[in-house]
C-alpha cells in the first residue's frame, strides 16, 4: 500500500513540475528578428552549390537565390568550400601515396585540415576559398555551413570575409552548436540557424511535453527531414518556432512528398540540391 501511495505522489509530483514548467515556457514572448538578409519574395530558395560554376549556374536559373557552401578549415587557417562527402577522395590518395613511399612523411592525418589550402586546391582544383564567394558575387547571400571544429575556426570565418561587406547577406549553419555560439559572440550582426544539439533538444523537450520551455538561440529554425535516421522536427516544434517568430527553412529537398510537407508547414525557405527539379515543383507566379 505505502509503495502505491508513493508512486501516486511522485507521479502527481511529477505531473505538477511538468504543468509548471510548460506554463512558465509558454509565458515567455519573443521579439520578431528581422534581418535584411529576409529581404525579397518568400519562400526563399537556398541552393547548396560548392563551387564557383555551380553557383554561377544556381544564380542563372534564380538570380535570388541563397547559396549554401560547406566551409572547412585548411591547415594555416585558410577557409574554403568543399562538401565533406568528398573527403575521401584527397585521403585516400594520400594514403596510396604512403604506403608506396613509407620512407617519406606524407599522410599528415586523416582529416583535411591537417593538409595546407596549397595541397588541398592542388588536389580539389574547382574548390575555392571562402573570400573568392563573396568577392565574385558581391550581392548574393551566403548560407556558410561551417564543417570543421577546429581552433579558432570563429575569428579565421570572420576574417576571411570582413572585407567584403558580409553583414547583410551571411547566415552561420553548423552541426557543431559551439562552432555557431563562438562566431556569434563574435559577429551578433550575422544570422544564426539550428545545430544538430538543437534538434535534439526540441525532439527530447517536445517528448516530455515541455518544448516551450526549450532553450533555443537561434535566429530562424533550420532542418532537415529527418536526423539518425528519424524526423527531425514535428507540428508541434514547427507550432511553436512559429510562436517564437522564428522564419523555417528547410531541406534539402529530394522529393515531391518532402516538398509537399515543406509547403503544408508554410516553410519560409526551401533548401535543395536540385534547383531544376525544385522550380519545377513550386507553383507558378501568377
């Protein structure tokens, strides 16, 4: 009887601090972020493209269009683009290199940023650094998804574009929650999206019914459709980034049932790798 009685007080216990946090949460208000970098027709087109002749060619088919990059870190500190599914590539060649010349130091590590920029475009010869982006197309907007974790990746992001009147038109994306937070101590005036930590925290908050209350500092909400292998966000996560007058952008886009859900949630921005086939999904002007 007394082991009842006291599961039925921690379980009211229990319902009570949930009730009291979800209330607390939901008291909270939000000021409206606005940014120049939401200027222009909605929703935005975001085109992820890793080279110049891509971008050329986004820029072509919509001249509006958000590029998104992959920037990574060289040795030397040198920020360039190159999507980490190419990797691999650079590696494995090194590797080939040293066990045909053991005597020879020449696997430096088994990350790119422990090879120079020099080696690196040698290798990759369409890869450009990050400064050549904003210098070639000096009125696009940038979405720099920053890869690499490494020391003082947040001061050599900065600096390589400073100069190139950045501030209106970069958004920072990264898995990595710390990379984006030491870039924003730095640089408050960019637009920040969601990290990997993010999602995670708003699927585990939203599990235990109190996603309100749910610490989250970025400036939109970006996702994909889905992480490990299971949805990364849900009604209730878009419901409330909508209470907390965050814009939605998300992607990328592979399919006319993922476009469809996109649309049905009102996103803000479409993410893709296909620009062709996701003009050709989005309804006409009228």
């Amino acid at each position: 009887m007394r082991i009842i009685l006291a599961t039925v007080i921690t379980l009211v216990m229990t319902g009570f601090l949930i009730l009291t946090t979800r209330i607390w949460g939901l008291g909270q208000t939000f000021p409206d972020f606005q940014s120049p970098l939401f200027a222009g027709e909605t929703p935005i087109v975001i085109v992820k493209a890793n080279t110049l002749a891509k971008i050329d060619e986004a820029l072509k088919l919509k001249s509006d269009a958000v590029i998104w990059v992959d920037v990574r870190i060289s040795k030397g500190n040198i920020p360039y683009i190159l999507a980490p599914s190419r990797d691999a590539e650079f590696l494995n060649l090194k590797t080939e290199q040293q066990k045909a010349n053991p005597t020879v130091p020449i696997m430096q590590g088994g990350k790119l940023s422990d090879y120079s920029w020099e080696q690196i475009n040698e290798f990759y010869k369409d890869t450009p650094a990050l400064k050549e982006l904003y210098e070639k197309f000096p009125t696009t907007r940038f979405v720099l998804n920053v890869v690499d974790n490494v020391p003082d990746v947040h001061t050599t992001v900065v600096e390589a574009i400073k100069d190139f009147k950045p501030d209106n038109r970069t958004l920072i994306q990264s898995d990595a929650l710390v990379v984006m937070s030491a870039i924003k101590d730095l640089k408050p005036v960019f637009v920040y999206g969601t990290s990997v930590p993010d999602l995670m925290r708003l699927l585990s908050f939203d599990s235990l019914f109190i996603l309100p209350a749910t610490q989250y500092k970025g400036d939109v909400f970006i996702a994909p459709f889905t992480i490990l292998k299971r949805p990364a966000f849900n009604d209730d996560i878009i419901t409330e980034m909508r209470r907390r007058h965050k814009r939605i952008y998300l992607g990328p886009i592979e399919s006319q049932s993922q476009f469809d859900i996109a649309a049905k949630v009102k996103a803000d921005g479409y993410i893709t790798e296909n620009l062709p086939q996701l003009l050709q999904m989005m309804p006409a002007k009228k």
